[in-house]
C-alpha cells in the first residue's frame, strides 16, 4: 500500500481531517511510520485493511 492510499484511507475510511493529517505530517514527517502512527491513534490498530502485516 503506498502512502497516498495510507493517506485517502485514513480520510475516507477512518473520517480523519486533512488539516489533521497536515498537522501530524509537518510535525513528524511524511512517512508511511507516521501513517501507522495516526492509525493506531484513530483506530488502535496496527496495519490498514489490505496491507500485508
């Protein structure tokens, strides 16, 4: 899964704000571990629907 998917996901699936994913980016990098990171915040989980663990 790339990060621009990680990133709709968590838009679309999880109903996080681009302001926030902005936010949480510019402070801790754009990174697929800051997606997992935001993931695991908004949900409590570790891996996105699809991705191989």
């Amino acid at each position: 899964m790339s990060i621009e998917e990680m990133w709709d996901a968590l838009k679309d699936d999880y109903g996080v704000s681009e302001q926030t994913l902005q936010v949480v980016t510019n402070i801790n990098g754009y990174s697929t571990d800051t997606m997992h990171d935001v993931l695991y915040a908004v949900a409590a989980e570790r891996h996105f629907d699809g991705e191989v663990a």
